[in-house]
C-alpha cells in the first residue's frame, strides 16, 4: 500500500522543458513512474527523448489529463509562474499537485490553496517549497532520491527535504512505505495532520516518522492529533535545538518568537502526547529501530 501515489499514479511535469524539470522528470522514469508528458505553452506539440522515451510537450494542464488521463502534476515553475501554474492544475482537475518551487511569495501560496479549496478539495497539493512524494517502487512524484531505501513499513513525513533522505537512509534495512516532504514554507498544501490520517488508514505502514522544526505550532497541533486519532508508534524529530532567538533557519517558516515555536517547547508538547522524539537524527533512528524489532 501506499498514501496520496501508486504504481497507478500518471505524472504530468508542468515545466518539463527546463534544466531542474528535465533532469528530475528524467530521474522520475528511472525511478520507476509513470511520467505521461509535460506542459509548456510555448513548445506545446514538440517531443523530449530521456533515455528512449519520448514524452510528448502540451499547451495546457487540461489537454495533458484529457490526452493522457494524468493525475497527478510536479510544479517545476518559476516563483513568478507558480500561482498561475498551480490554479491551472486545480482547474484541470488534477488529483494530486506536488509544488517543488522554493521562494513562491506566501500571498500567493494563499491564492492557489484557497482556489483549491473553493474548487471543492478535489486536487490535494503538497508544498510548495518541497522535495515531493515517494512510494518507493511504485511512483516517485518529485526529487526525492529513489535509491536510498527500498518499499517497507515505516512511513515519513517531513517538513525538511534534506532530514526526509537521511532518515529514510538510516532506516533503509525496514523500508519506506511512503515519504512525504510537505514543505517549510509558512502555509503549505499538506500539513502533518494529513500525512499522519493517512499513515493511520494505510494497512502495510507499520511505524510513522514525523520531521519538525522551529516555528509555528505545527507539531504541537500534530501531537493533539496523535493522542486522540493515532494508534500506530510515532516517532519524532524536531529540527533546530541550537537555533538562536528571532533567527529564520533555512526555511521561511521557521523562525522562533519568544517562548513560542522552540525545539524544546514542541519536543514537550509531542512527549505529552506519548511520542518518542530524538534530539539528533541518528537518536531518531535507533528509536524508530527500537520499536520495529521490539
């Protein structure tokens, strides 16, 4: 089993023509996906060739779906474009939006979310500011490395692309049922909350994984929710436990105000809830590998 891909997905690349779409639609393929074509205005009706495959170039969201029965889009758009790309895809009907571009302005963000929401919820978006969806050996929607572990029971989600790769690594021996890298930006598509829902229903995820930061409130929320609706281990890491006071870290959402926000706060409200939570990765690790063999 898998959460939000599958062997079934059918991925379209909105900007499939440029350097990183190229070489990560390219990676998709080798990954195992089923990538269907890629959408640019301006070379709509040209082909692409990655290593044998040729993959046709549509004008528009809605010709790739109607062509091609693509459910799921990976946004390779620039920040000025990607507003405009994401309400494409959501019009489109696309099931599944996976929004890789970093620097997208937050009121932007805002517009296209609320457009989804408006449109009746039928497109779920993860991100943006993200490394995407992997269901190892089924469907790889995004950049996260497809050879760093291999389809078993633990199931990630993260708001660091970089912390996803290396406990998915370290766990390698149990196997990936599912990462999701849902994004640091301050509003994302996914939260953990749904990642979490969906680990909960999926039958062959065995333990969950879940990434924090410094920041929001988050986790604290995401802890309220795994007391009253997760029976299933979690472990929990929070990024940041030696950030300075008022410093934004790497992503736009994490930044610490005051008493509110910090690794150690959450690292409290998510033990509260009966969570296991690392102080390093490497701690995170063997606590997950302690409840798999226990």
């Amino acid at each position: 089993m898998a959460i939000f891909i599958d062997e079934g997905s059918r991925v379209v690349v909105q900007g499939m023509t440029g350097a990183e779409g190229s070489k990560h639609t390219a990676r998709m393929l080798r990954a195992g996906t089923t990538v269907v074509g890629g959408v640019n205005a301006r070379k709509a009706g040209q082909r692409m060739d990655f290593d044998g495959t040729s993959l046709p170039v549509f004008g528009t969201v809605a010709e790739a779906v109607f062509q091609t029965g693509a459910d799921v889009s990976v946004l390779f758009v620039p920040p000025a474009f990607a507003r405009d790309a994401a309400i494409e895809a959501i019009d489109a009907g696309i099931g599944l939006a996976v929004v890789i571009t970093e620097g997208i302005p937050v009121h932007d963000t805002a517009a296209f979310w609320a457009h989804a929401v408006e449109s009746g919820g039928r497109t779920r978006i993860i991100g943006p500011n993200c490394p995407g969806v992997i269901s190892p050996g089924k469907s790889n929607a995004g950049i996260i490395p497809a050879d760093i572990t291999k389809p078993g029971r633990v199931g990630v989600v993260s708001k660091s692309g970089t912390l996803t790769y290396q406990l998915m690594h370290e766990l390698r021996d149990f196997g990936c049922s599912t990462a999701v890298g849902i994004g640091g930006d301050p509003i994302v598509g996914t939260t953990h909350i749904d990642a979490l829902q969906a680990f909960q229903d999926d039958p062959e995820t065995e333990l969950i994984v879940m990434i924090g930061e410094i920041g929001g409130d988050a986790e604290e929320r995401a802890a309220a929710y795994i007391s009253e609706h997760v029976t299933k281990p979690v472990v929990g890491y929070v990024a940041g436990f030696t950030a300075p006071e008022g410093k934004t870290m790497g992503h736009a959402g994490a930044i610490v105000s005051g008493s509110a926000g910090t690794a150690e706060a959450k690292k409290v409200a998510l033990e509260a809830a009966g969570i296991a939570v690392g102080r390093t990765p490497g701690e995170t690790a063997r606590l997950a590998r302690d409840l798999l063999t226990g």
